[in-house]
C-alpha cells in the first residue's frame, strides 16, 4: 500500500509523542547473505549456548514477509530505559533494563498505540513484535538508520548510546526508507577488555560465557566457574555497557513504568532469598525478572559475594 506523502513524518512526530526516542523505516526484504551467513555460523559455533529457541524459524528470521502478508516496511523504534536512580552498589545488582515494569508490556502498549494511528491514518495492516516474533531487531534498526551494532552486541544510537529497547511494527504500508547507519565501534575494544567473563571478541558474544544470558536463560545449576565471576550481579549484567563511551552521558528515561519500585530498591540477597511465590510475584509480576523464576533468581543470589 503506497502512503501519502505526509504519512512518514507523521508516523515519527506521532512516535515521538508516544515517547520513542528514535524511529525509522528499512524496506520489508530478506537479511543479506552477510547477516545470514554470520548468523548461521553462530549458531554453529554453539554460540547461543542455552538459547535454544535461536536455532528455531531461520527461515522466518531471514525473512520478515513470512510475518505478515504483504508486508513492506518495517518501523523499528527505540525506547530509552536508563534508569533516573540506581540500586546502592552494595545491593544485588539487576540490569537497569529490568528495573521497572516488563518492557514487553510497556512496549507493547505504546506500539500498539502508534499501531492504531497507521491503521486509522492509512488502513494499512501492522505487526507489532517486541521480542515476540522472529525478528532481527537490531539488524533492522540499523537498516532503518536509528543506530548500529556495536562489539557488546548492543544497538548503539549515535548520541544516546544503548540504553534502549527495541520494537518493530511491520506494515503492509509503503514507506519512504531511511539511509542505514553506517558508522562503527572504530578502534574502540573496550567491552571487549571489561567483559568480567572473556563472553566477547570481534565475532561477537558467546553466551555460554555471557553472565546475562547463563543468570537469566540458564535453568538448573549454573557452571562453578561463573562463582569467581558473578560479582553481585542477580540478575543480568551491564559491564559491557556500563564501559561504553557511547554511553558517557546517558539521559534518564522518561516513562514512568521503567521506575523501580520501593520494594525493588530494597531488596537484598538475604530478602530474594527469603522470597515466597506471593512475595516473588509482588516484586516482579509485570517484570521481565519473572524470566528466571523465582529458583533461577534464588540459585543467583546464594552465588553473591555481598
Ligand atoms: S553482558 Fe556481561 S558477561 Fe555478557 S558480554 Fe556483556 S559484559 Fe560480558
Ligand atoms: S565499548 Fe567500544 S567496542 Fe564496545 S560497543 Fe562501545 S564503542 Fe563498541
């Protein structure tokens, strides 16, 4: 469906009104051979570790047409998350992405919104995948120009660095497509050099040794030598972000639902580990942490050193 001639600059300032720091639009095509190529190999390397589910719906991952019929353009989006305040430093340390209400939800509510302004601007049928679909998110939003992928496996926006979730709407609307984001990590290793696991090296992290992935996706007991390295991390783990010089400056988030609780900035080692299911989904019911469980986060936290 061709759109009119407004409708993309419509589509971003109604974005940026729904508090999206970024949007762009990459035509709806297969990935390149180079980003399939790389991608088949990781998964040959055994890179993806205990994230089985990469393995499943290649063919959908090279292809966003087979996620929706017609399908033309894709409008990725960025959202910022760096929290205004932090845990205290000797608090077990979650992932500032998780301080606050589930992304998928919250995400989900504002894409939808937007969603319901191209359906009502244009009658173009939309998708809206956040996490949800088989989608290469960061492949995408660095077609669609809003940023590129940096050694920590993170999509960095040029000037607000990669405190940011990412969400896709793929349309049946045709829409102007934005230059990709050519710009690169340069000389700069320094995730690389501050990993506290040795997880990353110029083709990317290995998940078996990444401490986001094994105190989040791993269920059952976690490898002895992840002790010597969790440090106070519960759950998750920002040290290749946290070193970034991208992320020098960060501007604090402005959606309230990414605030922590009072509950949550209280939390210690001793009360996780204390946590009933009723105190587990009081804490962290509309939480991305509901991801490990309550065993997972429970086995993290005896493996503190605070
Ligand atoms: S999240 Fe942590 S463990 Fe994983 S690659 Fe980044 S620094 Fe390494
Ligand atoms: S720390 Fe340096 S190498 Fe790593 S993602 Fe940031 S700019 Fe790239």
């Amino acid at each position: 469906m061709p759109s009119s001639p407004n409708i993309a600059s419509a589509i971003k300032e109604q974005a940026s009104i729904l508090g999206f720091d970024a949007c762009g639009f990459a035509r709806a095509e297969e990935v390149d051979a180079q980003a399939r190529q790389e991608y088949r190999q990781w998964l040959a390397d055994g890179r993806n570790g205990c994230m089985n589910w990469a393995e499943r719906y290649c063919d959908v991952r090279d292809n966003p047409q087979l996620l929706l019929d017609s399908a033309r353009t894709i409008i990725m989006l960025a959202m910022n998350y760096y929290p205004q305040v932090k845990q205290s430093a000797d608090a077990p340390q979650f992932a500032y992405y998780a301080y606050g209400r589930d992304y998928h939800e919250v995400m989900r509510e504002h894409m939808h919104e937007l969603a319901a302004f191209i359906q009502n601007e244009t009658g173009a049928c939309c998708r809206c995948c956040v996490d949800t679909a088989p989608l290469r998110e960061r492949y995408w939003a660095q077609r669609a120009g809003i940023g590129f992928l940096g050694m920590n496996n993170q999509l960095i926006l040029p000037g607000k660095g990669s405190y940011f979730f990412l969400g896709a709407i793929i349309t049946t609307l045709e829409l102007p497509c934005d230059e990709p984001c050519t710009l690169s990590c340069g000389e700069c290793r320094a995730c690389i050099a501050a990993c506290p696991s040795c997880a990353l090296d110029e083709g990317g992290v290995d998940a078996r040794r990444c401490l986001s992935c094994l105190t989040i996706e791993q269920r059952g007991e976690l490898p002895q030598w992840v002790n010597t390295v969790i440090g106070n991390r519960v759950y998750g783990c920002d040290s290749c972000q946290l070193c970034c010089p991208h992320n020098s400056s960060p501007k604090p988030t402005a959606i309230q639902d990414f605030h922590p609780s009072a509950e949550f900035m209280s939390l210690t080692a001793a009360t996780i580990q204390s946590m009933t299911d009723i105190d587990f989904k009081r804490v962290f019911g509309h939480s991305a942490v509901r991801r490990t469980r309550l065993e997972g986060l429970k086995r993290n936290a005896s493996l503190l050193k605070n």
